[in-house]
C-alpha cells in the first residue's frame, strides 16, 4: 500500500506533463523546419512521409520523454529530497526572475558574437525562425519545461542518487557535493548531447563550434540546475523559460 502511494504524485505529475510535452513536440518540430532550407526538409519528409507523419512522431516521442522521466525524475528527486512544493515564494521568485533576465541577455549576445565568428551559423535565418510563433512557443514549452524535465528533474536527480547510493550509502542525506557533481555531469552531458546535430549540421566540429556548443548549452544548465537544487524544478522551468524569452526579446527589438 505505501508503494501505491508513493507513486501516486510521480503520476500526476507524468499525467500533467501530457498536454505540454504535446504542445513542446509541435511547436519545436515546426521551429525546426523553418530552420531548414528546401533540400533538407525533403530529405527529413523522404524518411516519415509527410509534414503531418514528422509532427506526429516528434509529438509522440516528446510524449514519452517527458511522460516516462517525469514519472521517474519525480520520484527519485523526493528520494534525494530536492522535490520542493509546487508553488512560488516572492523572494525566490523574484531572485530568479533578476537573473534569468540577466542571464537572458548574456545569452542574446550570440547573435553579435558567434554569429559573426561563425559564418556558417547563418545567424540571421536561425534568429528569424526563432521569433515565429513557433519559435516563441517551442522555446517556452519544449526548451523552458520538458528539457529541464529530462535534464535535470530525471538526469540530475538519477546522477545524484547514484553518486549517493555508490560512494556515500551510509549517509542519510544526499550530500551536497554529489548534487553539485550531478549538476555539472549532467549540463556536460546536454552540451555533448549536441554535438551529433552540430556535426551533421555543418560537417565538422571546429574549436569555436565547440566552445559555442558547450557554453550556451553548458554553462546556463548549471543556473537552472542551481535553481532546482535551491528552490525546485518549478524554478528552473522558469528560469529556462525566461532566459529564452529575454533573449528573444533582445533579437526582435535590435537584430
């Protein structure tokens, strides 16, 4: 009986990310193709079909993802005590909303840095896509909550747990020096997650690519892991979130 009742808000939860992790899949799958010259969205669709079998696949693993490590993320997160109530405290809100703005800008200055380094970024067409309406969306639903969801809810807190469970089982509490190693392993392990797609992209991984991989897809996930480590998963969902909303704020108003 207690088993059946611990799995009861790991449910609920898996359950409300259903309608999210549906809106995340379309919206990013659609950003994405805008993306994309002509060339390439035939070879994609030459693969699935159609437009509509794309979206359905990409809606349907989205699902799974964000369904199946919600479930799991949630539970292991009570298990090394970092699951805090959902609900918002004004001082911790309003910290995170000061430094999601801050960190918002800072990550806009891609568009004049590497954007300008990299030629090959075509930074100009990907910013444009990026301020469609399903850029806006992709970035707030896929980006701001089902990444965290499977970055750090699941991937931190399993990191976390097994560094506990191997190298300090006989502590009762997760200690925070196995947080912050889960923290960094798993912002490390989302920036390498992208190396494929930047290969495929542009052919090779250069040195500036690579700094550029692991800097904006690095080094901001360690803010919102310090957020879900400090005040709860909730807050790294809007830190994440804000920090796309700001920069894109930043593009549509001076690129």
């Amino acid at each position: 009986m207690k088993g059946i009742k611990e799995m009861k808000k790991p449910l609920l939860f898996a359950l409300a990310m259903l309608p999210i992790a549906v809106a995340g899949g379309y919206f990013i799958t659609s950003y994405q193709l805008n993306m994309y010259d002509q060339t390439t969205i035939d070879q994609i669709l030459s693969q699935v079909g159609n437009t509509g079998n794309l979206i359905m696949i990409s809606v349907m693993q989205t699902v799974l993802y964000a369904c199946v490590l919600g479930f799991f993320g949630y539970f292991l997160s009570e298990k090394i005590g970092l699951m805090k109530p959902f609900r918002f405290e004004k001082s911790a809100l309003l910290r995170t909303v000061l430094l999601s703005v801050i960190f918002g800008i800072v990550f806009s200055l891609d568009y004049w840095t590497f954007g300008r380094w990299i030629p090959e970024l075509n930074i100009s067409e990907t910013t444009s896509a990026g301020l469609t309406l399903s850029g806006w969306l992709g970035a707030i639903f896929y980006g701001g909550i089902i990444e965290e969801v499977m970055m750090r809810l699941f991937l931190m807190s399993l990191l976390a747990w097994i560094g506990w469970k191997l190298f300090f089982r006989k502590k009762d509490a997760v200690p925070d020096g196995v947080i912050i190693a889960a923290n960094i392993l798993a912002a490390l392990s989302f920036a390498a997650g992208h190396l494929p797609a930047t290969v495929s992209f542009f052919g090779a991984i250069t040195p500036l690519l690579l700094i550029r991989c692991f800097l904006l897809n690095g080094a901001f996930g360690l803010f919102f892991g310090r957020m879900y480590r400090k005040y709860g998963i909730q807050y790294a969902m809007l830190a994440h979130a804000l920090l796309h909303i700001v920069s894109k704020t930043v593009w549509w108003i001076f690129a």
